[in-house]
C-alpha cells in the first residue's frame, strides 16, 4: 500500500484517541487500515469518521449485506476502485460470492432488492439532479454518507492498489481474503461504542437519524471534517460550496482545468487550497504532487493537508445529506 503524499506515523507509536481508535478497529473491524492511518495527523477526523463508519456499517440490525452492497455501489460511482474491491472482498467474507463478483463486474445484482439498493447508491451521486431522497434506515443511508466521505479522503491520499498488480482485483485472492475475514465480518457489534471517542459538543444530529447513533456520529464527523475551511478565507469557502451545489457531483472531463477556472477570483494566497478542496469533491485522485509542493508552502504540515482534502470531501457529502432535508421539508 502506497500513501501519494506523507507516510503516516506507525501504528504501534500513536497514542491518545488515535490509539483508541485503531483498538477499536482491531476489535471490531480489520485493523488500522490505511484509510484511517492517513488521518491519524487529525485525530478528531480520523475518530469521527470511524465512528461513523462502525455505527452505520458495523452495529445495528440492517442487513450487513445491504451496507457492504450499498458501500461498494457508492464507490464505484465515486470511482474509488480501492474501496471497490475492500468492499467486494467483504461481500465474499459475509458468504455472497455471486452478488460479490457482479458487484466487481459492475453488473446489476440479479435480487430486486439489491438492483434496488445499487440504484439508489448509485444515483446520490448527483442528488438535485436524481430528486434523490432516502426510503431506508438510519444504518443504510448513514453508511452511504459514509462512504461518500470515505471514497474522496482514499482517492485524494491513496494510491488505489491494495496489494501489488492490483492483485485485489483477483477473484482468487478475493475469495480467499473473504474466507479469512468471515468470522470478524459476520460478528454483531453493540450501537454506540464509538460514541465516547467524539468531542463532546457537536451539533445537533440531523432529523434523518432518528435517534440513532448514526446522526450523532454523522454530525461530529461533520463538524471535525468541517473546520479544514477555517484554513481558508471566506470567497474560497463560498466558492467550494456554490460549486458543489451548483454542479451536484458531475465529473470535471479534465479536472485540472476545470478548478483553475474556478479559482481565477479567489485571493491569490487561497487558490491552491480552494483547488484542493475542490478536487477532493469531485475529482480526488487529481491532486497532483504539485498542487500539495505549492500548498505545503504556506501549511507545510501533514494535518492541514489532510483537512483541507476532509472540508472539500464533506462539502460534497453534506450536499448529498442536505437532500434528506429537503425531502423531509
């Protein structure tokens, strides 16, 4: 595994709340994978998005399937074939391996209740212009939002191979790594127990959640990852989110582009992190060493990377969570 621009500290040195978050993946989970080992430099990201991740696809009594199902259709339409495939492995583990392959072929499963549940991943993508709106439980829908974070944060940070080759990509490899993680990925896991890692005065959950875990986790995932804009004036905030809005996730046909004409009216010493932020919502894997060299010039440390690259991914997916709100209005 390949991290595209810092090497984060290893595990067996963190400590505080990073190290209880990386117990708690060992315990529920499969251990300090990447994904979280990038954000180690922002404990309070890294804590909140694990609590959203466990509370939403791990704990509560939907249908693990569904989530890991709705987890890899949300990625391959945010196009994060790293998640792909962890999520497709997981199908395998949970003992699907025929939903699991279709998944990897990007074919539609042949249940009606999954074409059902790939649809409706697939489509909040571009919530405004899907009407996009949410029929299923807190668990489900949080594990969607979820994985709309999760899915920018890996291809802005991550290279997207796994093993070498992409040997993920086996059906081989994925059958076997499956029958390896079966027993943890088939264990129930208590609501709730990644709540004490969150700070404790976030906002209020959002009315979707219920008064499910989900939303509390939801909502201090939305204000850690939200304080990455502090590092940016007011015109690049605006401008990050009216361009989130008014494109409602439309891929950029050549992304570099696309955000220097987006940036042209921004103040000069914001316009490398207003890019940032706005690659990492709709185009991650764009950020070019170069962009990071010119960012690192005036926020030479790894942690401000790492949250400009979170405020632009959850500008993206709060834009899909606000579509809940509308609907419910």
């Amino acid at each position: 595994m390949t991290y595209r621009f810092f090497t984060p500290t290893p595990t067996r040195a963190a400590t505080g709340r990073t190290a209880a978050v990386y117990q708690q993946l060992r315990d529920n989970f499969l251990g300090p994978l990447p994904t979280f080992q990038a954000l180690s430099v922002v404990p309070e990201v890294l804590a909140a998005t694990w609590a959203l991740m466990r509370e939403a696809l791990l704990a509560g009594d939907a249908p693990r399937v569904d989530r890991e199902l709705v987890a890899a259709a949300v990625s391959r339409a945010n196009r994060c074939q790293f998640c792909v495939d962890a999520h497709v492995l997981l199908l395998h583990a949970l003992g699907e391996p025929r939903l699991a392959e279709a998944v990897a072929r990007g074919e539609t499963p042949p249940e009606p209740g999954h074409a059902q549940l790939v649809r409706w991943a697939q489509a909040s993508r571009s919530p405004r212009a899907a009407d996009w709106t949410s029929p299923y439980r807190p668990e489900i829908t949080g594990t969607l939002l979820a994985f709309h974070f999760i899915n920018r944060v890996v291809s802005a940070l991550l290279d997207p191979d796994l093993l070498p080759g992409g040997l993920q990509r086996s059906p081989l490899v994925r059958s076997v790594g499956g029958r390896l993680y079966a027993k943890a990925a088939r264990e129930p896991r208590e609501p709730g127990r990644s709540l004490p890692l969150l700070d404790a005065d976030a906002t209020a959950p959002p009315a979707w959640a219920g008064d499910s875990p989900v939303g509390v986790a939801y909502a201090a995932l939305r204000d850690a990852a939200n304080r990455g804009g502090n590092l940016l004036g007011d015109v690049a905030r605006e401008t990050v989110t009216a361009t989130v809005r008014w494109e409602d996730g439309r891929f950029p046909a050549r992304p570099g582009d696309w955000a220097i004409d987006l940036v042209r009216d921004v103040p000069g010493r914001d316009r490398i992190g207003t890019r940032i932020a706005l690659l990492a919502a709709f185009a991650p894997s764009a950020i070019s060493p170069g962009d990071v060299a010119l960012w690192r010039l005036s926020h030479p440390t790894d942690a401000d990377l790492v949250r400009v690259v979170a405020y632009g991914a959850i500008t993206a997916t709060d834009h899909v969570a606000r579509a809940l709100a509308s609907a419910r209005r």
